[in-house]
C-alpha cells in the first residue's frame, strides 16, 4: 500500500539492482542503470555523506549502504552484502571464504556459494548459535526480501547515522517487522468491509430474522492472508481498496498481523467495497458480494515488479475468484511461465460467469479447494439444481488436470491426490457448529503451511492437520479474527475423533 513512508520504495530499489550486479560497480552502476534510483541517490543520508566526503551522492551510495548494512543483524548482514555484492568480507575474508564466489557478478552464484557457505561465514563472524543454512529458494523468496526491508528501512530513517538509531525503528513499521523464516506465500483476492449480519436463522422469503449487526474488516483474500501469516509465513496480499477512511482501517489492520501490505492498490476517489454476511446460530452464512467495479486489481498492477516477484517467486500462492477473471487469467500465464512455480491453491469462489476461460490452466493447479457447490460451478450447466456427488466433481476436475481436488464441507473434508488415491478426513470432533464464514480460509492457509514447511506434496497428515484448522474458526466475531495459530491447530488436530479413513 503505498504511503509516505520510503522504505518499501527503497527496498524495490534494492531488490532491482541486486538482481543484477548490486552495487559492485558502484557510482558508475548507478548512473547506467535503467532501474530508477533517484529516491536511493537523493536521500539525505546520501546527500549528508557526499558533502562530508567531498564527493558526488551517486559515489556516496555505496558508502552509506555499507555502513548501514553493517548494523543490521549477523544473518541479514550477509545476506544483504551477497544480495547487494557489498563487499563487506572482501578485506578480510573468513577462513576458507572466496570472495570472488561471495560477490561473483551473478546473484544466482552469489545465493548459492552463500548457501554453502552459511555455517562457516557465521562461524567467521563468531556466532555462537547458527541458523539453519537457507536454500537459495527461501533466499530469494523470503530472506532477502527480509534483510533488504530491513536495510531500507535505515536508509529511510533521517538520523540513520545518530548512535543507536538502527534500534529506534517505531515497532509498527511493516518494513521493520521481523518477517517469517518459514517460507513466502502470496494471495490473490479482495479486501472489503463486510456488512456483519448474526441471525437465530437464515432469513427466508416470509420468515423474517432477528440479529445483531457490526462492520468488520473481511475478504477472501484478507482472510487467507491473515490466516497464513498467523501461521508465520511471510505474507503479501494482492488487492484493491478504496481512497477512504475503511481503505486505510484494512491497511492498519493487516500491518498489524504482520500481512505486507505494499502491493495492496489505493485508488484514489473511490470508496472501499463493501460486502454483506449473513451468519445463523449453527454457523451457515450467506454472503452478498460487492459489486463496485471500479476497486479493483488490473493486469498492469500485475506487471509491476514487486507484483510479478510476488506471483513467480513465493513458495505458496493462495488464489480465490474475486479477482476479474482477466487477472486471473494473466497471473495464471505468470505461473506458466515460471521457473520455480510457487505451490498453486484456488478457491473457485465466487462463482465466475464463464470459469471456461481457466481451463486450460487447470493442470497448473496444485490443489483445488471448495464446497461441491463451489466446485461444481465450475463445469455444471448454469440454472442447474442438483449439484454432482463428490465422486463426478472430483473425476471431472482430476481429468480437466488438477492434481488434488479438495471438497470441503461442513468442517470435513473429502480429497482425491494426484495417484487417485481417496481420504475422507472427517470433523474434529472439537467441531460444534455445523459451519463456520472462516472454514474454508483456516483450511487453504493450512494446508499452504505443510506445503511450504515440509516442501513437498500433502499427505494425509497434512490433509487432516487442515481439516482441524477450520475447527478452530468457530466465532461470531470478525471472520479475520478466528484465524488460528500453528499451536491451536496442534491442540485441536490431537483430538481427532477417528483420524483419516481411505474411502
């Protein structure tokens, strides 16, 4: 989200030039670039140096750089002079370290010789506890961005050189925030204010209902992100909000629970979409979706850097149906053209008028999830009154190409894997309401976290470890608000009535 704090406008800029060759080449790398700089040579930091030193602010860059970097903590001072080929070891190199590998011209060299050479550079530096090596994956899609933040973040600060002013960080900023080590994840989907409606009954056409009514902050796409990133993944949605007072409430809110809120798009003279829910005693809803066209994520908000980074380069992508279908269409080919495609999770809701566009990117999809209704809107006849069994949904999405096929209904969950293999994963028996607005949220962001941890497909351990997630979103508060942490899906994954059964 953009705002007038410059950190996360630095650390793009960061994140661009160490995609090449950093700054090794210094003031002449700055000057022929074609990444744009300005913001980096006409801090005042920057400026500060140059008249001290007598020189111009693109020779002072380097300096200010490696002074700040060398403040930040051991792991992520590494990390950022390889990613920035700062050349902070070059002098004085620890045993057995080759400088020309650390700061080789490429930044794929560079993150795996550091890689590699994890354990001896922080034994160089005399670390006493050592982090587990990163791969080069988590190097480029998570730790980097963590250091680079970091780093931005005292370059953005204008008494950056005052003692202790590394430490003086207001612990609200998005880009100080420690960040997750488990892995990157990205969703794709709306922020809205949800109009909150709590009935003893679901109203019918003459039964009317009693309630209560409140505004809480909701979506899709925030409830996904916010259930991941209580997971400890590092988290970055993709959205739209308006220019208004609900807009930055959403942007105070996810920066609060830790969700990167750069990439969410402020659009300027507009109102903040609005959607309705409607939630019985047992824990059913209905929900009006908004229908404000004019909020809403374009393919060129895809194109940008930091978004194309964030689609290609995540461990998990978490997806819903909110987005135009246009965009999804466009993110999908991003996938398709990726080297190291992220784990792919769709949620095909809300319903889509014409879901045949997607199709022939169904065998990207690593795991499709949803209610049979849900998932049935993907191929039944529109007007059609009788939805498929689990068995034709799953048959057909399997041989349209989705590798696992997850039918989630009333804190259950039916899966078909790749190998054609079936799970029924049944309730937990920790499961009171028959249904809950934030089920099919906890589960997804779940499922996203054994993915990611693990780095491999699910099994069933995972499959019900997800299913215990949605158990724990029994609330009649802010949807948002009943995303659990790792711990209560641990507590609640324990008491797992009969455990999966193959059916």
């Amino acid at each position: 989200m953009v705002s007038q704090d410059s950190a996360p406008a630095l650390r793009g800029i960061l994140a661009r030039l160490g995609k090449h060759s950093g700054l090794a080449g210094g003031a002449e790398r700055l000057r022929s670039t074609e990444i744009d700089v300005g913001p980096l040579v006409g801090l005042p930091v920057v400026h500060r140096r140059a008249y001290r030193d007598g020189v111009t602010a693109e020779e002072a860059v380097l300096a200010v750089v490696s002074d700040l970097a060398a403040q930040l903590d051991l792991s992520d001072r590494l990390i950022a002079d390889a990613a920035l080929s700062l050349g902070l070891l070059r002098g004085a190199p620890p045993p057995g370290i080759d400088p020309d590998r650390l700061y080789a011209a490429d930044l794929g060299q560079r993150r795996t010789y550091l890689s590699e050479q994890w354990e001896a550079l922080h034994r160089g530096a005399g670390a006493t506890r050592i982090p587990p090596s990163p791969t080069v994956r988590s190097l480029r899609s998570t730790l980097e961005r963590r250091a680079l933040g970091a780093l931005a973040t005292l370059l953005a600060s204008e008494s950056a050189f005052a003692p202790g002013a590394h430490d003086t960080v207001s612990p609200t900023d998005a880009s100080a925030r420690p960040r997750g080590d488990i892995g990157a994840a990205t969703v794709l989907g709306d922020a809205v204010i949800d109009h909150f409606y709590r009935v003893d009954r679901l109203p019918g056409k003459s039964s009317p209902s009693r309630g209560l009514f409140g505004d809480h902050i909701g979506g899709k796409g925030l409830n996904r992100a916010v259930a991941a990133a209580r997971l400890g993944l590092d988290v970055r949605l993709l959205a739209a909000v308006g220019d208004d007072l609900p807009g930055k409430s959403i942007g105070r809110y996810l920066t609060r629970e830790h969700v990167d809120i750069e990439l969410v798009k402020i659009v300027p003279a507009e109102s903040t979409p609005v959607a309705c829910v409607i939630v019985d005693d047992s824990g059913n809803s209905l929900t009006i979706g908004s229908a404000n066209d004019t909020v809403r994520l374009t393919r060129e908000d895809l194109n940008k850097p930091g978004a194309r980074e964030a689609i290609t380069e995540s461990d998990a992508l978490l997806v819903t149906f909110e987005p135009p279908v246009g965009v999804l269409e466009h993110m999908l080919r991003m996938i398709q053209g990726a080297t190291d495609p992220p784990w792919l999770l769709v949620h095909p809701t809300p319903p889509m008028a014409h879901p045949q566009y997607l199709y022939k990117y169904f065998p990207l999809v690593d795991y499709m999830i949803g209610s049979r209704a849900q998932l049935a809107g993907l191929f039944a006849e529109p007007g059609t009154v009788e939805v498929p069994s689990v068995g034709e949904i799953t048959r057909r999405l399997r041989a349209m190409g989705v590798d696992n096929v997850c039918v989630v209904d009333g804190f259950e969950c039916h899966v078909v894997a790749e190998d054609d293999s079936t799970l029924h994963l049944p309730r937990s028996i920790a499961a009171q309401l028959d249904s809950s607005p934030g089920a099919h949220a906890a589960f997804m962001a779940a499922l996203a976290y054994r993915l990611v941890v693990n780095g491999r497909a699910a099994d069933r351990a995972d499959f019900e470890w997800a299913t215990a997630a949605m158990a724990a979103t029994q609330s009649f508060g802010e949807v948002a608000d009943t995303m659990p942490t790792a711990a209560e899906i641990d507590r609640i994954a324990r008491y797992t009535a009969t455990g999966p059964q193959n059916s």
